[in-house]
C-alpha cells in the first residue's frame, strides 16, 4: 500500500507547481488532466463510485439522514466528499482517515452550508441583496470564506440564485429577490466573495450555484413543489443568474428538488446537458441537493433507486448528496451497461481537479490550521464588517412626521419577543453561528448606544401562541416613556427551507399586543425581524415608523441601534414587493400588462383587470426605501434616436434636499413599448449607489445598448427589435417614465 502512495505521488508532482497558478475562473480546460488521468489510471471501479459519494457525518445535521456509518465508509474508499464537518480538530481526524487508512489516500472534500457567514453571521442573503452593494456583498461572502476555510471547509452550497417571486416560500430568505438583473450581479459578486481570485489560496473555499433550475418558481410557494413554465420564461428570468455564476467561474452546480416541465431537475438532460454542459460551456462538477435522486421514486419518475441512480449519471449528475444511491447501485449498472464506465470517468475527473484547485494534493491538511482558525474566526474586522453589512441592509418603510432617528435621550419603552432575541437575530442557514454567545440582541444594542437607564424593557408575548398574560406588563413599561419601540416579526425557523407560510401577518398574537399598545397614544416604532416579505397593511396605517431589518446577524443589535438613533442613514431598498395581502400573490415590479389594465382615472370602470377588494398596487414595491433625508433628481438623455452601433447615455444629477447626509440608490428602468414578444411593465437595467452630504448634488451616468434591449424571440433567438422605448431614473420602481428613445433598423 505504502509503495503505491509512493508511486502516485511521484506521478504528480511534477506538475503540481499549477496548483499555485490557478485562478478563480475555472471554466476553461483544467490545467490538472495529466495528475487526474494519472489516479484515474489507478483507480478501481469502486475507487471511482467513491468519488462521487457525499454523505453527511454526524457533527451537524441539515435534513433527514440516511447513512451513519460514514467514517467506515471513508476507511473502505466510498466517500469522495462528507458535509456539515467543520472545525480543524474534526476536519483533520477524518482526512487522516482518507489518507493515511486508504489504499490511494485521495484527500477528502468538505462541504457546508456556509449561506450567509460561518461563525461571524451577516444578514440573510434577501436582506444583503437590499442593500444593492456589489462590493459589500462580495466582502461578506469573502470573509465567510476566510473563517470557513480556516476551520477546515473546501466547498459551500451558496450562493442561492433562485429568482423567487412568492413569498410564501420560505427560501425566498435565501436568493436576492424577484429581480433577474439584480440576481445577476449579485450572483457573480458571492462567487467572487467565495472564491477570491486564487482557488489555491488557502482562505478561498470552492462556490455552488444552487438550486438548478427554476426552484424559486415552486406553484402555490410551496417547498420541493411542482414548477411548470415556458422555456421562454425559463430563459428570460430564471436561468440568468446561473449563467451569471458560469461566466464568473463558480466551481460547482447543485440540482433542484423540484421538476420542470415534467422532469425532475436530476435526472433533467436539458439543463444539465444541454444548457449548462453545451450551451454554457460549464466545465465543474453537479451536486445534487438532500437525497434527490431517491425522490425521483415519489416523484413518479423512477420505479426505484437504481433505475434513478440510471436516470441521474445519464442525465449528468457527477455526485450524489447523502442517498446512497451511487454508492449501492452505479457499479452493477455499469455491469449491466446501463451506465458507461467512461461517464463515471468524467464525473471523478471534474471532482478531483476540484481538489487540485484547492491544492488538496499538495497538501491535504492546508485548510487545517487550529493558529489560522483562532485568529480568524470572530475577528473584530470580520465583526465590524457584519455590523456595516446589517446597517446597509435594512430598509425604512414609514417614517410618519419623521419620527426618526430618535434622540439619544428620549425614554424608551422596548416591547417585543424579539427585543431580547439572540437565537432568531442571526436567522435561519446561519452555518456555525452562536444564537447565545456572540450575537448582540436589541436590547443590548440600545443598552450600549444610550444606557440602560433610558430604557424600560417587557417581552409582552412570544413570537407564537395565544398567551395573553404579559400584555399588561408590556403596557405598564410605557409609562414615563417618550417613545414606544416594538420588535417583531418571525421566529428564524419559520422561513428556510420547509418553511412555506399562507399567512404572512406577524404570527401569534403580535398584532393584538400592537393594537394594546397603541391606545396608549404614545408614538410606536416597529421594529421588523423576518425572513420573507409580509403583509402589514393594518400596520401601516396604524405605527408612526417601520424599520425592515430581516434577520441582521451576529451585530444586528449594534445596527439596529445604529439606524434608530441616527449614527446611520438607512439606505436600504427592496429587492421583493411586499403583497397587500396574500391574494394579491404573485405580485412584483416588472409584471406585465393585460389587455383589459386599470384606467386609474377610473378606479370603479368594471370588466378590467382588477381585484373587487383591494387595489392591484403593492404595499411596498420593489426598489422602494426611505431615508432620513430626501432626494432630487435631474435626469436627462443624449438622443432620441438610438441606432444598434450606438448608445444612449442617461445622466442623473441627484441633490440631497434634506437635513441629512445619506445614501441613495439610483435605478434605471425601460419599457419596450411594442415588441414581437409582449413586453414587462418595466424592466430594471442598471443602478448605482452613490452617498451625498446634505446640499450635495453629485451627477451619474448610465449607458444603454442594444444588448439591454434584447429579448426571447417567438423561435427562441436571444434578439432586439427596432422600436419606441421609454424610461426613467429614480429612487424606486413604481415612478411614472420621463424619456424615450427610438431604436432605429440598422440599415437606416
């Protein structure tokens, strides 16, 4: 055994010197053929099935679990890959069983599900996306990467690029919102984040566009269902995120729990061969998520597991998360010629230049550093950026007779079952987080920022259920105060994953202590905690302000207290339409028009597009944000006439009209008036932040070409059409247009 470790580690050092040479865009030929070619050359058929096995070990458990015998699975050579195992004592126990107990020693892969921070937690992915920050993003994604990596992680399931439309579905909280040019970029900056530029640095673990395909488009907002839709609506808002993600280089793809179009997505060659091995040119390796080949059975496709094993390596599927079903059924079906020895080839080479990328092979215990770990994790850096990241990220809503910031030394009474929460604070996926130790509450983020003394502090209810007992305590804490301050919203289980809702009102009896609360007359502040947008329409119309803060992070009590008391302007702008109510779901900005829309100088005309009950607007739209100062806008055209080898050039002078300093979020959007294709309402093609001192007046510019007006033609060609064009730039997406421009044909 030890004369052929010998053997295969001479066979590849001399080649190993590109481990130091790779970059982050791994969609190009791997520099690492010859060193793989070399072990598959040694490598038994078992040794092979191995590789594309990922079993979950017991340290940390994220779904039903199917196998714990993993370490003598490991010690066999049947594991390529393990999740949820982190920390370098743990990490480092199981790769010397990989090698040094094995017959080949090939290093292990270690995945987790590092979503929004490993032990430093940032704000849910849906509240970073709010802050429309590309380089804050990436940072928070970069710095999740460094402490994962320094406890021993290779390999995350994020990022999440599901547009997602309904929130009734729980991993909106996960995915950047409803906006397929947003989704985009924000897609590119994670991997960034994840990757760095050098996947053979020690502090870059490898990215994982998930969930492939169309996942966020589940019917009724209800988790793992049914997804059916045109390949054109497929194409024009559901894939270009993953695409996005390919073009970047993410290292590896995982399949989606639901079917499209009649096929489950594992076993789906159109999007696993088709697009994203032909068209797209992806060169990583798939992943499919929790067990989904087995649910090919329930799903009625398959008759059992090895006729799904079959279906899954057929349609390209390279490893199997957690079902065991390649491990106890690939090998007979390539006896049985079913499925060729040369797929599994391929599958094993893309995984293991995965673990060349890393420099594995070099050194399998380089991401296993108890000093890099100590030194890392919790850094203060990495904590001040996490309270930056939370600040950006949170979006006012209401601000009724600018009620905030409040002063520092106004009497608060503080009420509400997530005042005092450090469990739900840092929200659901939050990796290796601490709900107890590490993360800063509410209350003690005001405690911090202006004293205990000015704060009377009374939970009032709890986030579910029908106790009513505390309400008089809760209104007796308001007394002798200035100002009431409510927090609430969900508990961090109630989205994610498996946490589909039908009714989004705050749960339990929350609005009923609000409603207790208010006759006291004193102005109330309402504090958000959520993971999903939710309906507020009573809420409204009935507290003075309204702070949307998702789920913040391990700092989120520092940068709630940040914002309330104005040592921060919020900036934050929707990236998902908050519904009226859940009848109006789906509802989101760029929807397109009907034959029969609302003429709003006639609300009551009958025989049109409408609802009998409410109005077909939202209760807040996507782009949308207040601030503590107000803004202006300037905006002008360089043409009216825009012919294909041109551009029109939009400019934006932008003047802080109020008493602050701030930031604002300018945002383009356009509307092909006509086209072949029906055309959205309006459709967002650029933004940019920008910050502004009081009185400050700064100018922007956008550029439009033809490729931002292209679209899915009636035979499927990706194509613009000449045509009249209208558009506008503003501080949200709901604003009426003020130019227009004319496309002319390219031979006039």
């Amino acid at each position: 055994m030890k004369k052929l470790k010998i053997f295969l580690l001479i066979s590849v050092l001399g080649l190993l010197f590109s481990c130091t040479t790779q970059n982050t865009k791994l969609n190009t030929e791997s520099p690492y053929r010859k060193q793989v070619d070399s072990i598959l050359n040694l490598m038994t058929l078992d040794e092979k099935i191995g590789q594309t096995v990922l079993f979950t070990s017991g340290w940390d458990v994220t779904g039903p679990s199917m196998n714990d015998n993993y370490k003598e699975y490991i010690k066999q050579g049947k594991v390529g890959a393990v999740f949820n195992a982190f920390t370098t004592r743990y990490t480092k126990e199981l790769q010397q069983i990989a090698v040094e107990e094995t017959r080949l020693g090939i290093p292990l892969l270690f995945g987790y599900d590092v979503i929004h921070g490993h032990r430093t937690i940032f704000p849910i992915p849906l509240a970073e996306s709010c802050s429309w920050d590309m380089k804050l993003i990436e940072k928070s994604a970069r710095i999740a990467a460094t402490e994962a990596s320094a406890e021993g992680i290779h390999w995350t399931f994020a990022p999440m690029v599901d547009i997602a439309r309904d929130p009734r579905w729980g991993r909106i909280s996960e995915g950047a919102g409803e906006d397929t040019y947003l989704g985009s970029r924000i897609a590119k900056a994670r991997v960034r984040g994840f990757q760095g530029d050098n996947l053979s640095k020690e502090n870059t673990i490898l990215a994982c566009a998930k969930h492939f395909a169309a996942y966020g488009a589940a019917q009724a907002g209800r988790d793992y269902h049914t997804v059916d839709m045109s390949e054109r609506e497929l194409r024009s808002i559901y894939l270009p995120p993953f695409k996005a993600a390919v073009d970047e280089g993410v290292a590896t793809f995982m399949t989606s729990f639901n079917e499209l179009d009649g096929i489950p997505a594992s076993a789906n060659t159109f999007l696993l061969k088709d697009i994203l091995r032909n068209e797209w040119g992806f060169k990583g390796f798939v992943v499919t998520d929790y067990t989904s080949i087995n649910e090919m059975i329930p799903h009625g496709y398959a008759k059992d597991e090895k006729h799904a094993g079959e279906l899954a390596t057929n349609a390209g599927v390279d490893m199997d998360m957690q079902g065991s079903v390649y491990l106890n059924h690939l090998k007979l079906l390539i006896e049985e010629g079913k499925v060729s020895e040369e797929q599994i080839n391929s599958a094993v080479r893309r995984i293991l230049e995965m673990k060349f990328s890393l420099g594995l092979f070099d050194n399998p215990y380089r991401y296993i550093d108890p000093e890099r770990e100590k030194e890392t994790v919790l850094s203060k850096h990495h904590l001040e950026t996490a309270r930056k990241v939370a600040r950006e990220s949170m979006v006012l809503l209401k601000n009724e007779n600018h009620l905030l910031p409040l002063s520092k030394e106004k009497k608060i009474a503080l009420i509400g079952p997530l005042a005092n929460d450090e469990a739900s604070i840092i929200g659901n996926w939050s990796a290796a987080g601490d709900r107890k130790g590490a993360a800063v509450s509410v209350l003690e983020g005001f405690i911090k920022k202006i004293g205990e003394e000015n704060i009377r502090y009374e939970k009032g209810c709890e986030i579910i259920g029908g106790d009513f007992s505390r309400f008089n305590k809760a209104v007796e804490v308001t007394r002798n105060s200035d100002v009431i301050v409510m927090v609430m919203g969900e508990h961090q289980n109630m989205s994610g994953e498996a946490a589909s809702r039908t009714n989004l009102s705050l749960p339990g009896l929350q609005r009923d202590l609000i409603k207790s609360i208010k006759k006291t007359g004193k102005p109330i502040v309402l504090i958000l905690m959520n993971g999903r947008p939710l309906t507020l329409t009573w809420e409204d119309q009935n507290v003075a302000a309204i702070l949307e803060t998702w789920f913040p992070g391990t700092m989120g009590g520092h940068a709630v207290a940040d914002i309330i008391f104005g040592d921060d302007n919020p900036s934050g702008k929707l990236t998902t339409t908050f519904p009226r109510n859940v009848g109006q779901i789906p509802v989101y900005y760029n929807m397109k028009n009907t034959g029969r829309p609302i003429d709003p100088n006639k609300p009551d005309e009958k025989y049109k597009s409408k609802y009998l009950d409410v109005s077909n607007k939202p209760l807040y739209p996507f782009g949308y944000g207040l601030s503590y100062t107000s803004f202006t806008y300037d905006v002008n055209i360089n043409d009216k006439v825009f012919r294909p080898n041109s551009e029109i050039i939009v400019s934006a002078k932008i003047t802080n009209t109020g008493d602050y300093d701030g930031e604002e979020i300018a945002q383009l959007y356009i509307h092909d008036k006509v086209r072949s294709i029906t055309p959205p309402l309006k459709e967002l093609k650029g933004f940019k932040k920008i910050s502004l001192k009081k009185g400050e007046s700064k100018t922007i510019t956008f550029s439009i070409s033809t490729n931002d007006l292209r679209f899915y033609d009636q035979e499927m060609n990706y194509r613009y059409e000449p045509g009249e064009f209208e558009l506008f730039v503003g501080g949200s997406s709901d604003l009426p247009f003020t130019h227009s421009f004319e496309l002319m044909e390219l031979n006039k």
